[in-house]
C-alpha cells in the first residue's frame, strides 16, 4: 500500500484488521479463534526437510506466537467468499463491492494494496533492495561454445550477506536474453545456453541455500524462506544490471514446485523480471488457499502451513479452516505480474496440484491483464502426467520466453479442461424457467406438503416420495436415452471386455493390502460408455475369490480433479477401512475427475439439457447395478461413502434408488434454502455446485432467490428413511456450516419418527477441520446432545458405523 495512502482508505487494511483489538469483545473473539485452532493446528509438528526451524527468531509457530503474542484476525470483519476474490475488486468487510477497478491508475494503487497484504498474510515483508551489491569472480572457464562464470556476490550490512551464483554466457555478440532458475534446476539453464540465452542458476534453493539466514540480518523484517529466496533473485537481477553481456530488458525466471513458487514470488515483486514460468508450483502460489484443502486431494494449505512452516509466514496458519477470510489468494499473486508474460504450467494428474484450481486462478488474473491490454501474455499450459519434468516440457516453457523476447513463436495452447460459463449454459440450454413461479419454502417438516398437510402415517409419507422425487430429478436436467449392457454375475466377466485406462498407472491406484485381492471390473456400459473402477476384498482362506457373499461399499471421492479416486499421497482411499471390516469396496474416477478429465471437458456442448451432476448420480447407481449383480456381493448390503462432492453424489442417489442399503456422508451437504439474513450463504452453497463447478447448472436459477429451490437436503435425507443415513459435519468447514446441517438434519429427523427408526439418521459434529482424517476429535450422536470425548480416527468412526448397520 502506498505510504500516502491512510489506513482508513482501505477497509482490509492488515493493520486494521489485525492490530491491536479495539474493543474487549474483538479481543476475546480473536482469543477464541487462536483456542479453536491450536489443538488444531498441530504446532509441535516437525518441519519437512532438514531445518525443523520457523526462523531464526523461533523453532515453531507456537515459539512465534507465544514470543509475539499474536492473536488471528478478527475474522468477522473479514469478507467470507467462497470464490476467488475478483483482483478487479474492493471489499468491505462483508463482502460488499465498494469499488470497481477500472483505469490502469486505479490498479496501480490495487497492486501496492495486494503487494501489502501477500507480503504481511503469506510471505513477510522482505527488506528494500540494499544498493549495495558487489561481484567477485571467482572462477571462469570456456566450455565449447559458452563461458562460465563462478561468481559471488556480497551486499546487505557490512556486505556480510553472500551468494553464490554461475553466469554461462555463449559466443558471440550480446547482450543476450538472461534465463534465472535455482542451483538444483542447471540442467535447464544448460538447455537455455544452448538456445542462446545468458543462463544464470544461483544458490537459493534446497540443494545451496545461502539464503537461507538472510533474516538474521534484518531483524526489522519477517521475510521467511520462499521470500528470502525470491529476495535473493532480485540480487542476481542487480548483478545482471552490471554484467554488459546480460540484456537486463529481457529477464526471465524460472523454476519447479517450491522453486516455482519462489520464482513467481520474486517476478511479482520486482518488476525488473520481463517475464516467468511458474512450473508446477502449488500451494501458497498458484493454488488458491480457497481450493487447497483436503477435499481437494491437493497440496493442502493446512499440511504446507503446518510441514512447511519455515516457508510461509505464521500468520497464514491463522487461515486454516478459513481459507474463505483470506483477503489475497494465488489470483492475487500471478496479478502482480500484469502485464508482463506469465506462463503457467502444471500438470493435469499431479497430486499436490489440482489442475482445475490453477484454471480458476489463470481465469481470474486473465481479467487484470485484459484490463492491462495484454490479453495474450498469461498463459497457461498443461502437461501430461505427474509432478516430475522432461526435457519437452522446458523447451516449451523456452519456447514461451522466445516469444516474449521476440526470438521465436508460441501458440498458447491454453486448454481450460474444467471451462464452465453459467451465462453461456443458461443462454444454450432450451430451459425456459421462471423462477417466481416456484414457491418459496423453508427448512419446515418435510413431512408437510405444499398446501400445508402433514403425512401422519408412513403411508402418507410414501405417497409424497414420487413428487420430491420428481423435484431432484428436474435439478440434474434430462436424462438421455438410457440403454445398458446386462451386467455379469462373476468377477472374471466382469473384468473383460477391455483393458485398465493407462492413466490411472499414472495417477497411482492403491495397492491391494495383504490379504486383499484386487480386481479390476468395467461395470454397465451406460449410454455407450464403461464406468471402470476396482473393486477391493479379502481373500478367502483358499482361493483368490470370496467363499461367501461380501457386504460392499461404493466409495465416491470428493473434489479431487488431478487424481480422481486415485493414491494422493495421504492414503485418502479408504480401502483397509472398509476390508479390514469384511466388506468389498468399489472405487472409480468420476466424470470429469482423474482419468476422466478430458471425457468431462465438452459435457455440456454434448448434453446442453442434462448435467455432469445427473451424470454422476447416473454413474454411481451403475455402480451399484454391477454389484448388486455379482455372486459374490449380497446385493441387500451394498452401503454408499462419499467425501465432499461424493457425498453429495451418494445422498442423490441413495434419494432416487432404494437398492442402496444406507449412506455415509462426509462434509457432504448443507442446505439451499435459508433466512433473510443468510442469503449469502446460500449463495455460496447454490453457487459452489452451479456456477463454480458447473455441476448442476439448474440449482443457479435460484442463486439469489435460494428459498424457491425446489428441493432441499432435509427432503434428501426423507427420501432415505427408513434407511441408516450418517452426516459428519466439522466445525471448520466453511463450505457446508455446520448449524445450517444439524439445522437440516434436524429437520429430517421427524421423517425418521415417523418410521419409528430415530436413530438410523446419525449426525457427527466434531470440532475439527474438513477432513476424512482426524484425533482426538469431538463427536456428538445429535443436534441435541451434547459432544463427548472421541479419541479415535474419523475414519474409523463411519467404518464402524456402516459395520453396525450391515
């Protein structure tokens, strides 16, 4: 924020809403927060990698907050949203728009405001450029073509901060195009020389840190790691502007996971770097907080705030649980760097990165650069594959520098997999909706009718089914022709008739335990195309087929766009949990997710009247077909487990099919309809499955008249009973509140009454992060009792419950 600019000027403000509290009552609420949190958080974790340090000043984050006495934002005058902050946009504290961006003026003042806020939230305020910088050559030697240069630079107080770095400048007459990247990456500044840029790798970095005591030295500044690092690069750029072979008007910078977030970091602020390629760099840079956590199956802003605390400030641990208060996100990062050229490249399958997320973000920074009048220099390129880099992928990250250095030209191949315009949906599709013509209707009895009769007998009650039925029918669209293949009823038919898609070799599928055989099955060919998944059971004493029928479990993955149902690292298949217990466990990719990516991509250009949400549902009910055919599976105990967007998926189709035995649903609903004074909260809700997802486009008609959705998760969970239903609802999942689900379950309970099974609906309220992981967590059997004391792993928990309920 620019030093003329007073605080009041600014709403969001860090000073203002993270200062001193001005009122006992702040105080206590930020006093609150940190309570809530600490156990949480985990503070006496053990830092990844081989400095267990915070900083120099501190050993852990709870040394940092106990020195500083810091205490979380009043998170209450911070904007809740659910989506990315438009960069074109000032908050309030409510979220309100007080301003639009509009003028390149307007956003020069925006930028220092967002430089402020990433530095002080995210990174820390890393020191002015000391001015100071001395080379000392220290080694120099011609290779075949090109000279390098071993060199050392001194600056800082006393010049006592160092750091290596080796210059590799080819024949011929310069200055030449500078390529940057890290010590750990020279084999690609190799690959540059060779393509006639003056290549640069300097010691900041895992493999040489000088960097690394950089705050020592400037004990008026918190910058940690990635910042140290970033600040580092801008002193190879001071050298750089003294070496006559370097064109200091054309520097580019580069690097891969921590070292691209560090490169990104270190283009956005200092505006000497002519262009970057972020490759692959994640969490705190190009994955939004908002989209990192662990419904996600991405890097997780909570594991990188807690394992990679040395590379964050503390403060961005305040955030975890809520991710929606963070006033800047990564789409405020890669803004910075408008209008300068900006390659973004990650990969579709890796498992720290979700490819779907780094789309939102290059969406949404693509409106600064439109503003900027450089449409054309953000660019974002997906590669085939994991984590890992080849030697293709650089040269296209080369390629994009020659374009931006006039050297040669790049095509953007910017291929947005997970595209979705609500606009564009609603102008296509041939719906013509009125939503005033729906009535508006509340959280009430489901057991109450439109003209205000209530079902007093379960007979009552099963005449209305159809019609709510109906409702949830018409919010996934219509439904194509449906014709499938007979399902078989032994597991090796099952598996024949085609062959595992090479991608989930890619992803990475668990591997079957001891005792547990794995079988790969290619279940109804529905509308012509095969739901693959693999199916986990235990071995029977004698052979590798069960001697008896197993009670199964279909298991409906969340969010996760880059790995689908695949291993992401953390062990999220719950393939152990549900063996280990006797049951089958059926897990596959859904549409749009893992290896199905590309088949999601033109959905809506193929079916402008159905949605991918139906198409799940759909999917997920094969599923079941296929099981409930096989000799080896007792089709009266097939039990559905989602997480997040499974669990959505889960409760619909349990709603509409009855051969589902019960389900467990992990942070998997909250309801549309709300009061007055909660409408942007269901907005969030409506919006995070219409607009965000493109899931089930219809639920956007009422975005902002939520109370005429024609159904809601309270009749949902009504279409279930009698049959056993579980809903796990943490505390800190802003994505689903957890009042508004025990408000609904609630609800749903009377339903339940009327069946005379009250506790076949189950409610778990721990207090605790989204995640299908947790200790030492709070579980309560009800909205009406009170929590006790559950010492064991979430996971566990609902194993166990579906085991009881089998």
């Amino acid at each position: 924020m620019p030093a003329d600019t007073p605080a009041d000027d600014y709403p969001l403000h860090p000073e203002r809403i993270h200062g001193q509290p001005s009122s006992a009552q702040e105080r206590q609420r930020r006093r609150d927060s940190l309570e809530e949190l600490r156990p949480l958080l985990a503070p006496e974790a053990d830092e990844y990698g081989s400095d267990p340090r915070l900083s120099h000043r501190d050993d852990s984050w709870l040394a940092w907050q106990e020195r500083t006495g810091e205490l979380p934002p009043d998170f209450e005058r911070l904007p809740a949203l659910a989506e990315l902050p438009d960069p074109l946009v000032q908050y309030g504290p409510g979220a309100e728009r007080r301003a639009e961006i509009t003028t390149s003026e307007e956003w020069e003042q925006q930028r220092d405001r967002y430089r402020n806020q990433l530095e002080y939230w995210l990174y820390g305020r890393m020191p002015p450029a000391p001015g100071n910088v001395r080379a000392s050559e220290l080694d120099s030697r011609t290779v075949e073509g090109a000279t390098i240069r071993d060199v050392r630079l001194e600056f800082g107080p006393g010049h006592d901060l160092t750091l290596d770095l080796e210059l590799m400048v080819p024949d011929g007459t310069g200055p030449f195009p500078v390529f940057m990247t890290q010590w750990n990456h020279r084999k690609w500044a190799l690959l540059a020389l060779q393509r006639g840029y003056a290549a640069v790798v300097y010691a900041a970095a895992d493999a040489r840190d000088d960097a690394a005591d950089y705050g020592e030295y400037y004990p008026d500044y918190d910058f940690q790691l990635l910042a140290r690092r970033a600040w580092a690069a801008h002193r190879v750029v001071d050298y750089l502007e003294t070496v006559p072979e370097a064109d200091d008007d054309r520097i580019a910078i580069t690097g891969a996971s921590r070292n691209g977030k560090q490169s990104l970091i270190a283009a956005a602020f200092d505006e000497r770097i002519d262009a970057v390629a972020p490759c692959s760099a994640g969490s705190g840079a190009v994955v939004p907080a908002r989209f990192d956590r662990d419904d996600c199956y991405a890097g997780d802003m909570s594991v990188h705030a807690r394992l990679r605390r040395s590379w964050f400030h503390p403060r961005w641990r305040f955030f975890v649980g809520r991710e929606n208060r963070l006033p800047v996100d990564a789409n405020h990062l890669v803004s910075l760097v408008a209008p300068r050229p900006c390659l973004l490249h990650t990969a579709l399958n890796e498992r720290t990165t979700s490819a779907w997320a780094v789309a939102q973000v290059y969406q949404s920074a693509n409106s600064v650069y439109d503003l900027l009048d450089a449409g054309d220099r953000l660019a974002l390129q997906y590669r085939q594959g994991r984590h890992a880099r080849t030697t293709r992928d650089l040269h296209q990250i080369l390629d994009f520098f020659d374009d931006t250095f006039g050297l040669g030209e790049y095509d953007d191949p910017a291929r947005l997999y997970h595209d979705f315009s609500f606009e564009e949906w609603r102008r296509t599709a041939v719906d013509d909706v009125d939503v005033a013509e729906f009535p508006e209707r509340g959280l009430e009895d489901p057991l109450i009718d439109d003209d205000g009769n209530r079902a007093e007998t379960v007979e009552a009650w099963v005449d209305r089914k159809p019609i709510l039925r109906e409702r949830l029918r018409w919010s996934l669209g219509e439904r194509p022709p449906r014709a499938s293949d007979p399902p078989t009823s032994s597991l090796e038919e099952a598996g024949r008739g085609g062959k595992p898609d090479y991608l989930a070799d890619v992803i990475g599928r668990p591997d079957p335990p001891d005792g547990v055989e794995k079988q790969w099955l290619s279940p109804s060919r529905t509308y012509g195309e095969r739901v693959e998944g693999d199916l986990y059971y235990p071995q029977s004493t004698d052979s590798d087929r069960p001697d008896e029928q197993l009670p199964a479990i279909v298991w409906l993955h969340p969010y996760a766009y880059n790995t689908g149902y695949g291993a992401d690292g953390r062990g999220q298949v719950p393939v152990e949990g549900a063996t280990d217990r006797g049951f089958a466990l059926y897990a596959y990719d859904q549409l749009g997710f893992g290896t199905r990516i590309e088949e999601g991509e033109h959905f809506y250009e193929r079916h402008p009247n159905w949605s991918k949400m139906g198409k799940l549902v759909d999917d997920a009910l094969a599923a079941v077909e296929t099981l409930s055919a096989l000799e080896c599976i007792d089709d009266d105990r097939i039990f559905v487990l989602g997480y997040s967007l499974g669990a959505t998926v889960g409760l619909y189709a349990a709603a509409l099919d009855e051969r589902i035995a019960g389900v467990a649903s992990v942070s998997g609903f909250a309801p549309f309809r709300t009061s007055d004074s909660e409408t942007e909260r269901a907005n969030a809700v409506i919006g995070r499955l219409s607009h965000m997802h493109g899931l089930q486009p219809r639920l956007g008609l009422f975005r902002d008249d939520p109370e005429r959705v024609p159904f809601d998760f309270h009749e949902v969970l009504g279409l279930i009973a009698p049959r056993p239903t579980l809903a796990v609802a943490p505390s800190l999942d802003w994505t689903h509140p957890q009042a508004d689900v025990l408000r609904c379950v609630s609800e749903a309970r009377s339903v339940y009454d009327l069946y005379g099974v009250p506790e076949a609906l189950q409610i778990r309220a721990p207090d605790d992060l989204l995640s299908f992981d947790y200790h030492e967590a709070r579980l309560g059997d009800g909205p009406e009792e009170s929590p006790e004391a559950f010492s064991t792993d979430r996971r566990d928990a609902v194993f166990d419950w579906i085991t009881d309920q089998a």
